[in-house]
C-alpha cells in the first residue's frame, strides 16, 4: 500500500493507494468521524463492490442509494435522490457520505455531501482510473447542466480517498484507456520522466498489473497534489491541469454527454492542443507524433468527431469555464514536460488547428 | 448611512445601512469586481425596484430573471432557473449574483453563486426587515427539501450587503413583524439593552421611521456579526442565534412551508424555548409575560399553532439541523441577555413546555 497526503492546511487528507483496501475497512475505518454512512453507488458498481463496502463498514449505521450509470444522470434531478435518500435515514450533521464509483458518483456525491446541511463528511472509494488519477485530488464536485458540463458545483475535499487497484479488474478496457489519458496528461504538462516510464510500462498497465498501476496512481497524484496544494480554487497554475480539457469538453458537449467518454475527449483534445503548440512553434512535429502514437497504443481516439466543425467548437469554447470576460484561455506545451497557460493565441492558429481536426 | 464590517478574514465584507442607498449605485458598485451582473428577484419586489437597481447598474452588462415568491418556491428546481439565466446570458467565473429581495431571494441567490461554476461573485439588497437583520450576516444559503427546511445549501459570503431603509416602506405590516421577532432575539441573547431600546422604540419602528430602523439594523447585524465572526461554521456559539428556532422550524414545516412566516415561527418559538427555560427555573414569570408583551405589541403569535401535538413537535424537532446524534440542543436563556445551549433538558420538561404549547 502507498499512502499519499494532499497537503490543503486544515483541509489535507490522505490517499491510500493498493490492491485489496476495499475489503481492509481497519486501513481506511479512521477517517470516517461519525457513526451515520450513506454509500452512493451506481448500478453497474453496485452489484460488484456494494456488499463488500458495506461489510468493511460493519458497525456503523449505514444505508445507501443507487444511481443510473452515465453521465447523462450527472443532474440536480438525479443529485437530489442523494439528498432524499440522506434525508430518508434521518442523518445528520455528523454524517458521512461515500462515493463508491467512478467520476460521475464521486462528483454528484462529494457536491452532495457539499451541500447537505451545508456541508458534511466526505470519502472517495473510486473503482475507475480516471476517477482514482483525477478526481481523487482536487476537490472539484457537481452536476452538469443542459448547457453546459460541470458548471454547477462546489470545491469540498473528502476526508481520505481509498484507491484500490483490484476494484480496476472489473473496468472495460476502454474506460482503462480513458483514465490512461490522463496518466499521459501529467507526464506531459510537467513530468517528462513519468512520460517515459508510462511508454516502457504501457502493456503492464493494460494488463492491470497492480504494481504498475500503484505507481502510475501514485505518481499521478503526487503531481496533481503539487499543483492543486499551490492553487486550490484554480486562479492560476491549476489551470494546467486543463490540457486538453477546452478541445475536450468541446467534444463532450458537442456529441452529448454520454457518447465520448472524458478520457477519450481528452486525449483527441490534447493531440489538438499539442497541434496548437506546434504551429506556435513550440513543439516539433515529432513531439506531436510521439503522443499520438502512446494516444493510439493505449486506445485512445486522437482525431476529433466528425459531427463537430470549426464553429461548433469555437461557439461551445466560448461558454467553457476556462473563458474568462470573452477571451479563451488555452493550455499549450512549450516542450514536452513543460505546459503553459496562453491567452495570447492568434484566432487564426486557433482555426487553423480546428480546420485541421474538423471536416 | 451606517456601515459595519463583518470581520471574517480574506472574507469581510461591509454592511451598508440607510435610506435611499438603492438609487446611490456610487456607494456600492464598487463591490462588482466584474462587468456582468445577474439581479434575481421575485414577482412582489421586481415592479417595485428592479428598474431602479438595473439603472444604478447601468453600464455594466446586466441580466435579470424572476422567481415567483414565496418559500414554498425555495426548491433546487427553482433555484435551477438561475442557473438557466447565467448560462443563457453566458456569464462567466467573474460574475456577480445581485440578491433583490428578502431571505428566500437572498438564500437562493447565495446558493446559486455559491455553486455556479463552484462559486462566482454575490452582493445582497435585502428588502425585507428580517433579510436585513438575519440573512445579512451569515453566508447561509440554500433551499428546502420536501422533509426538512433549509437542507441543502452552503456558507457563501457575499461582497457587500446594501440595505436600504425606503425598501421598508412597500413592506406589508406582517413582514414588518416577522422581522421585528429577529431584532428581539438579539436582545434576548446578549444584549438586554437593546432590549430595554427596542421596548421604547418599538412606535418608531412600526411607523418605519429610517432612523430607528437604521439603528435596529445596525444594532443587530452587529450583535449577529460578533458572534459569525467568532464561529463561522456553526460549531459553537453561532447556535445561540438559533433562540427559537428549533421549535420554530417544526412549526413551519409542520404546518407547510409559507403558511407562517419565519419570524412569526420564531416569535411562537421563543416564546416556548422561555417557557422551558422558566420550567428550568432560569427565569422568573414576569420575564416570560415581558417578552410574551413585547411580541404581542409587535403583532406577532405567542402561541403554537392548533394543529400540531406534542408528538408532532418531537417528531419534527428530531430531524431538525440542530440535532445531533439524536440528541436535541436547545437555545435557552439562563437570564434575559443571555442565552446558553442546552443538551440535557429532561425529556418531561420539554414534553411539559409542549403540552401546555399544544391542544
């Protein structure tokens, strides 16, 4: 087991990173403060890990709700059945909310447990990659809304999260390849050494191997830690963490929750930022080649859908989070290992990278 | 004009009192940090003052939307069209939520910036007695559940609160009194000499005279804001605010949202948490009858409503924010100015207070 502290002064707490911690409640037991637990879970989680999570909590007085599987469901319609069911066991300020899922269950449960009561006790068991490398460290937690993704929610950080890598066994091999992207992610915006280690380690990961997988969340983590310790609220450095993210969520948006998944999104999103940074004149056209061939190793899609056009991007670019008083902030790669937030890019680069990836 | 500062670190925020401040955009503006600003209101306040506001606004990029009125509208799904408004009008991080109305406009409001895009700017222009004395310090925010008054929400502090004085004026009789029950609470708190002021001011203050309620505001936001200051989070101290309400808040939900206002909740529940304090022998009989006067002076209820019963009330009480581990506090007063937070009321006493309360 790896344990790993997100350092945010009263607010820091550990993550627990190896295989077989959902069964070993004595590891991760201590971080739940109260005696009330309401599990959220979904139903393609459930059926595999509920049992085991509830028998880890043994003792406590626990009840749990669970959700349709999908981004679509990522609502305040369906948030509220968190609420109600919260509000059916009678718990109170005291209590615990548990996200037993992937990003989905734990940004819906940790806005819930943001807001009930206004506010209680959150812990993260996520059972994705892309949910123990992203959403494990930073506190962003919410709901979509019908025009637009994440802009309802709250920063609140859980209480411990519990990674354990046996719970990736059960995950379909392309949602694997999702969260790969954003191991890549970390490589390339400021650990070029972890970039080589994931191409030499790319086939032990696809077979799950516990150790590597260990490290490559660990390591993920840790780089995520760092940033997000320096720039909670994301005023600034933060905002690394978005290569790939505006193009992405473009994507997502544009197709319809649901279609793409985020990984997926994000890994054709980044090939076209790295495109961007190329006709700035930052990176070499081997630089960009060299990702897309780990993209495309690892499964990843690195061409954008064929429904989107230059303007659709443009026009649901404009309403990302990222935009700030009009002008779109992107992030671009000054060299592989060293990202960079620009809001200097010409219009003209800007559609030159969509006429690229657009029809 | 007045003005007080609620000291809460990088979090302070003024309090500006007087009348006329509503058409004085120069005093205020200066709390916009950005250029877009969405002013929610509801059908009542809206033809009484949201030109006025949108005019002292002007320049600025500026949206409105309205909300009927009235608590039983206090519900994510309304709370939803805000959302819908910042995101037609395409409002970015940088904007500001602009509260016109009383403490449902206001609550909603918060919540609403609190969780756009995970937090967004909010100024308040309380235009109701209770708003001004009660939501104006505070950063509560949220909306109700079906099973429980103010469920969901969150602590959102806003960058300035302007309560203008005229804005009482419109102010129906009733509302007047539900909020004279708050300025009462505070000198049964801590500040018996604002009780003794309000006693002989109590003319002034029903004829709206702006110099009386301009001290009753200011008076009690600081009586309010020492005590946030000291305990943002509810943990402590900030509970002795709660004088009355945990009878209060069963019954408004016991009689359903909107059928008695807050304050007159707040008045009936006084009035009972005095009872019992006499029936902890703290108080004397000629406190109880005193303040018993001093509502029915104001026009406010001293007695429960009919339709519920002592199980009722135990029953509603239980899952009120106020309980924990299923032990229920109790603010009570030990002497009149000064209130303390109970957990060991016997059982029979409070049973004792609600049978002589209920039919």
């Amino acid at each position: 087991m790896q344990t790993l502290t997100v350092e945010l002064a009263d607010r820091s707490y550990p993550i627990l990173i190896g295989a077989g911690l959902l069964d070993q409640g004595e590891y991760w037991r201590r971080y739940i403060p109260g005696r009330q637990v309401l599990v959220v879970s979904n139903d393609t989680i459930a059926p595999l890990y509920l049992q085991r999570t509830l028998a880890a909590l043994d003792g406590l007085q626990t009840a749990h709700v669970i959700l349709p599987d999908g981004e679509q469901y990522k609502t305040l319609e369906v948030l509220n059945r968190i609420f109600d069911a919260l509000l059916d066991a009678r718990f109170d300020r005291g209590c615990t909310v548990l996200a037993l899922g992937g990003g989905v269950i734990g940004d819906m449960s940790g806005f819930a447990a943001a807001c009930y009561q206004r506010g209680v006790h959150f812990l993260q068991v996520p059972t994705t990659l892309l949910a123990q490398v992203d959403s494990s460290v930073g506190g962003k937690t919410g709901v979509n809304h019908a025009a637009g993704k994440n802009m309802i929610g709250a920063f609140y950080q859980p209480r411990a999260v519990i990674a354990d890598t046996d719970t990736l066994n059960t995950l379909p091999d392309r949602e694997l390849a999702a969260g790969l992207a954003e191991v890549i992610k970390y490589g390339l915006i400021r650990d070029l050494p972890f970039l080589d280690w994931i191409e030499e380690n790319l086939p032990a990961l696809q077979a799950r191997d516990p150790a590597a997988l260990t490290h490559a969340i660990y390591r993920s983590c840790l780089n995520k830690a760092e940033i997000v310790g320096r720039d909670e609220r994301e005023s600034g450095e933060r905002a690394l963490l978005n290569l790939g993210h505006t193009f992405g969520h473009a994507i997502e948006t544009g197709t319809g929750y649901g279609q793409w998944l985020h990984g997926e999104a994000v890994a054709a999103g980044t090939v076209m930022a790295l495109d961007l940074s190329r006709r700035r004149n930052w990176l070499e056209p081997q630089d960009v080649e060299r990702v897309v061939k780990l993209f495309q190793r690892a499964g990843l899609p690195v061409t954008a859908p064929r429904e989107l056009a230059t303007d659709d991007f443009l026009r649901l670019m404009a309403i990302d989070k990222k935009a700030k008083d009009g002008r779109i902030n992107l992030v671009l790669l000054k060299e592989l290992g060293h990202a960079v937030i620009c809001d200097d890019t010409p219009t003209e680069l800007l559609r030159a990278t969509l006429d690229a990836f657009c029809c």
